[in-house]
C-alpha cells in the first residue's frame, strides 16, 4: 500500500481552510505583526502619538522615532486594506547616523522571528517528476522561483480563475466567504510556474495526476539566504546591473532545456527580488546612490510589483523599503525627469533623536556595555556622569538655536521636563515653523551629531593616555573628543560653529551637575540635593496651610509612601531659594510658587516619584544656597578643598572622596579629578 504523502497541495488548502495556517501579503503580515502586540499613547515635543511597544523589545531596541514609526505603521496598514501605499516604496530619508538601517534591519529581524511561528510560516510548492517530461533534460525538480504560496497555484489550477475558484469549492468545501479572502490576494502564476503547470498537466492528462507532482515546502528563513527579507546595497557605477534585481537568463539551465520559449531558462534566485517575492521585505539601501537605470528598474517594480524579463512576467509580493542620505536624495529631486519614482515613493524624512533622557540609552549602545579595558588589560572605569555629559553634548547639536526658546529650554522641552515658565506649546510653535520649511535640513533634529560621530568621541576617549593611565573614562575628558570630532567631521563651517557654541552650553549643565553631585558627597548623601528641593516644594505648599501652627511644623502625607510626615516650614531657607532665582517682589515669588504647585499638582498625580529633579533653575538655586552658605563657616567648599594644608580641610576631603567612592559610584581617579574641576572656576554661567 503506497504511504499517502503529506506535503500535498490538498493537506495545505484544507490546513488554510480549518485556519491552521494563514494566506496574507506582505503588508497584511507586517501589520498584523506590528498590531497585535500593546499599543501605548505618548506625548511627544506637545502632540500626542502612539508608541508600538513592538519595537521597544529586546536588548539592542529602536529608541525614539515616534513619528517615523507611526508613519511607517500607517504606509504598512494602509497597504495591507488596499490603499494606495501597495503600489509604493516606503523611503527614509536623513541625515548618516541617525539610525535609518537600524530600523529596518530591526524590522527585517522581527519579521523572521514573527514567521518562525508555526501558523505564521510561509510555504512554497515544487514541481517534480519533470526528467520523466523529455524537455527538462535531467532536471527533475524545479521550485517556485519567486517563493509562490501554495495558495497561488490553487487559484490558478485552471484557466480561468472562476473555473479554479469553482473547483476548490468542490473539491475542498471552501465557502464563499473564505473564497472572497482567498481571491482578494489572488495575482497569476509566474511565467516559468505556470508553463511548468501547464506542460505536467498535458503529461499527465488530468489534474488530479499533475497534482501529485506537486510538493509543498517551507520558506527558508535564514538571513544569510536573502530570502524573505533580503538587502540589495547600492553599489558601484561599474559593477551594478539590473541582473542584481532581475536575474538573467541562465547558461547551465539552457543545457537541459531542449524547448526555447521555457521561461525557466531564466534564473531569477540570480536577483534580490526573487528571493524577497514570497511575502517578503525588500531593503534597498542608499536607493539613490544606484545609477539611473537601476532606479528606473525599481520604478517598475514598486508599481506593478512584477519582474519582467523579455516579456514574461512574475508577479511578487513583497514590502519593499528604502533609505537615502539627504544629500543624495536631494540630487535625485533636482533632476525634474526623476519625478515619476520619487512620486511612487512615500518619503519619511528621519530627524536625529532630540530627547536627551532617551538619548542616554543610545549613548549607552555607543559605550557598549562590555567591560572595557585600558590597553594594559586593566580594568576601565566609567564615571557615573560620563553618559549625561555626552548625550548633553551631542543633543544640544541637533536643537535648532531659536529666538523664542533658548537652547537649554528647548532641550528640556524636547524631553519633556520643566522648562521656567516656557511651556510646551512654544516647542511646538517653533517646531511647526521649521516644518514649513522646504529645505529638510533646516527642519527640528534634522542636523547634528549623529550616533556614528558620538562612537567616535566614545572612542577618542578611550584611547587616549589620560584614560588608559587613569583607568577611568572621565566624564569633563568628553568635552574634548567631541571637540576633536567637530573639527575632523563637520565639513560645513556654519554648523561647525554652532555646534561649537553647543558644547559651551553642555560644559555648563555638566557644571551645575557637579555641583550637585559635590553637595551630595558633602552631606555623605546620594539623594541630599533631592531632598532638599523636595523639602522647598513642600514647604511652599505648606506655608498657606490652615493648621500651620506658630511653631511652623506642618504634617502631610508623603504620595511615595503613602505616611504623614512632619516638616518644619523655614522661611529663611524658602526666601533665600527664591533670592537666588532672582524673585526680588513678592509677586515675582507668588507667581513661581503657584507655578510650582500646578507642576506639583499635576505631576505627582500621574507619578508619585516625581521629584522636580528635572527643574534646573530649581535644583541650582538650591544648591547655591545650600554650597555657598550651609558650608560657609570659616571659607566655602571650595576653599576648603583647594586649600588642605590643615588636618580639618584634609579630613573633609578624605570624607567626600571615601563618599564618591563608596555611595555615588565614583572612582579614585574620577573622583579627585571631579573634585579638581569643582575647585577651578571654569565654565561656570
């Protein structure tokens, strides 16, 4: 008794039929990939998006993009309904570095792993039995060249579609409505398939006898083969043909095959596209950079989605996704006979990553998070502000300097901090007048230092001899390797200078960091600045309260722990604050502490840990008054550390390294040089 086959056409369509497997394009497989895991909303520079957690997964994850992605989501679901995006490329455009190849690479990986899923997998069909013909020669099996599904051949069994759609009716039991999905994606069969078809249906006489040499075989999913998702890069005027895309007609092939209008004599595996067509991503990068001809060859492709060849014809199915450097694209657009390709493309204008507390997951990947070591092989240290410092400084670069907002308002702005009295909506404002703009690079993020120029300042840094004899990655060294890196690799002298004046405003904010940083180690106390301003914030609150007694205690409930508290309101301490906030009128200091308590009332209602940490102004205020007048005694800090001719001062400062070393994270060689800088009066504002 012959063992029944199970990699049948049959057991496929019923598998399709019971929903054990699915039968979707391209964009209905990305969609449903993307949609059906959680979607969050999230305010982003004063507008609210969405944020596809999808992308969010995994060690090495896309961070920001919030526009880009939601754009992309919306090309992908489009398409996948029928709209206008399937007969187009989706093309990111920006600046190098700023993250265009990582993004699809990422997508192309979440895509194999989404179809290593059992009813996800994608099948093919091969045709065998064919030395038994005559005209194959001793070619016996041949597989769809172009990944056809199973599902493609069924609809195409016979010479209508009607007549096919009429037989798997009957012969499968399929309903009309699975019918109606079925043929919503139905496309003919490839040329070298459906005359392969034809030729096993005229041997064997039937269907029922061609159908069984039909095998059904998965998609390989391995990178390495290009197939499924697949990456064509630009090259070389010289080297680069529209074989690379197409395929050509194959010299081995034509050995076998005795009949020359057998489109098989083409080998299309030769090409990129062929391998992607099966419900595939297709990632060309740097699009523009192709010579002409080879543009011209994905003209036809993205909008018919076939590849043709001497007049035969394959259909294909595949996403198809593009980057291109601002400089190239621009070149293309100037010449006015390109118009028709950049027109069948939907062009995402990709900015730099502008929001400073995301850029620090970034500066960490630049870093790397392998240990590293000096070139002796000794261990290296990383100061505990080195990632605050280098994100600062490449952040600042990519905000455009604007009349209504200064450059340190628009950073925290951007990353949805406090910014005095500056509200979101001037970001926005300035943020929608950039857009206007017809030259991308003028636009908000579009220009700056981007991820590669942050690697090499990481570096420069490492490979300097401070480093490597200090054993430490000092965070004020930074300043410096970025320096160097504006120098060697911004070739426009207008942003060259701009980016300059930026790094003048990162020495700043790194300053006032130290100085908090240095209170803390006073006080032998990580979190001393922070609860001082929290002390500030509740006593504002509490100077009104009714039952504020003579005795100017005032109890609360702590919103973190949920416990009364007990707080002693020191007006002293209130008005010494404001002082250095330069509220001079009562008024000026009613107005900021009413400001304070609306940012109080509606942050702490959303998350109990808010500690207005992010209010700069604030938090420098504070701390002046806490460095230069608690710790005033016989000199300041300052004097005290620079000057340890005496045992009390030398006492001080063993007690604030041993502090450093012990609770802030710091070590030997990054703690004395911070307190060095601390001691120096260099870029203080």
């Amino acid at each position: 008794m012959a063992v029944e086959k199970k990699n049948t056409l049959q057991n496929h369509m019923l598998a399709l039929k019971n929903g054990d497997l699915v039968f979707e394009n391209a964009f209905q497989s990305v969609s449903r990939m993307i949609l059906e895991k959680e979607i969050e909303k999230v305010v982003v520079n004063g507008k609210s998006t969405y944020d596809f957690k999808i992308f969010r997964e995994g060690k090495k994850h896309i961070i920001g993009m919030y526009d880009e992605i939601n754009s992309f989501v919306s090309y992908v679901k489009d398409a996948a309904e029928g709209g206008s995006s399937k007969e187009m490329a989706y093309v990111l455009v920006g600046e190098p570095g700023n993250g265009k190849t990582f993004f699809v690479e990422y997508v192309s990986k979440l895509y194999r792993e989404f179809l290593t899923r059992a009813e996800n997998r994608k099948f093919t069909f091969r045709f065998t039995g064919l030395d038994k013909i005559g005209s194959y020669g001793k070619i016996s099996t041949i597989e769809s060249q172009t990944y056809e599904d199973p599902a493609i051949l069924a609809m195409n069994l016979l010479e209508t579609p009607e007549q096919s759609r009429r037989w798997l009716e009957r012969k499968y039991g399929f309903t009309d409505e699975q019918l109606e999905v079925l043929y919503d994606n139905y496309r003919p069969l490839g040329a070298c398939s459906g005359y392969i078809w034809n030729s096993l249906v005229e041997h064997y006489g039937e269907i029922e006898k061609a159908l069984g040499a039909i095998e059904i075989t998965p998609v390989p999913l391995t990178e390495s083969l290009g197939t499924v998702t697949g990456k064509y890069p630009a090259k070389d005027k010289i080297t680069s043909s529209a074989v690379d895309l197409l395929g050509e007609e194959s010299i081995q092939r034509l050995l076998h095959i005795t009949d020359t209008n057998n489109p098989y004599r083409f080998d299309l595996r030769r090409g990129a596209l062929a391998r992607v067509a099966g419900g595939g991503i297709h990632f060309s990068d740097e699009m523009f950079k192709n010579k002409k001809d080879l543009v011209q060859v994905y003209l036809g492709v993205i909008q018919n989605r076939t590849i043709e060849i001497d007049g035969f014809k394959w259909p294909i199915d595949s996403l198809i996704i593009a980057t291109s450097n601002n400089s190239e694209f621009n070149r293309f657009l100037a010449e006015k006979e390109e118009a028709p390709i950049v027109d069948r493309c939907r062009i995402s204008y990709i900015s730099h990553n502008t929001n400073y507390t995301l850029q620090e997951e970034l500066t960490q990947y630049a870093i790397g998070s392998e240990t590293k070591t000096t070139l002796m092989k000794e261990a290296l240290h990383q100061d505990p502000n080195l990632n605050y410092a280098l994100s600062v400084a490449v952040v600042l670069s990519r905000l455009p300097h604007s009349e209504k907002l200064t450059p340190i308002e628009t950073m925290k702005l951007a990353a949805g901090e406090v910014a005095g009295e500056k509200s979101i909506k001037a970001l926005a404002e300035v943020i929608d007048t950039l857009s206007q703009d017809a030259d991308i690079t003028n636009r908000f993020g579009q220009r700056g230092l981007g991820q590669r120029n942050l690697g090499r300042a990481v570096q420069l840094l490492v490979e300097s001899s401070e480093t490597n004899e200090g054993c430490c990655l000092f965070a004020y060294d930074v300043f410096k390797t970025v320096e160097r890196v504006i120098l060697d690799y911004v070739t426009d002298n207008n942003n060259r200078a701009k980016y300059l004046e930026d790094l003048k405003t990162a020495k700043g904010l790194y300053r006032e960091r130290i100085m908090t940083e240095m209170f803390n180690a006073y006080m032998d106390e990580p979190q001393a600045i922070r609860k001082d301003v929290m002390n500030y914030v509740n006593m504002i609150i509490g100077i009104d309260a009714e039952l504020l007694g003579s005795d100017k205690m005032w109890k609360y409930k702590d919103p973190q722990t949920g416990e009364l508290r007990a707080l002693k309101v020191d007006e002293r301490f209130i008005k010494s604050i404001e002082e250095r906030l330069q509220l001079k009128t009562e008024e000026q200091r009613e107005t900021f502490r009413t400001s304070i308590r609306k940012i109080y009332g509606q942050k702490i209602g959303m998350d109990p840990n808010y500690d207005f940490m992010d209010n700069l102004e604030l938090v420098k205020a504070v701390t002046d008054v806490r460095l230069k007048s608690d710790i005033a005694g016989a000199g300041s800090l300052i004097g005290a550390l620079a000057n340890r001719t005496n045992e009390e001062n030398q006492k001080l400062y063993d007690r604030m390294i041993d502090t450093m070393l012990n609770k802030l994270g710091y070590c030997r060689t990054c703690a004395q040089k911070t307190i060095e800088y601390f001691c120096t009066q260099e870029d203080e504002n």
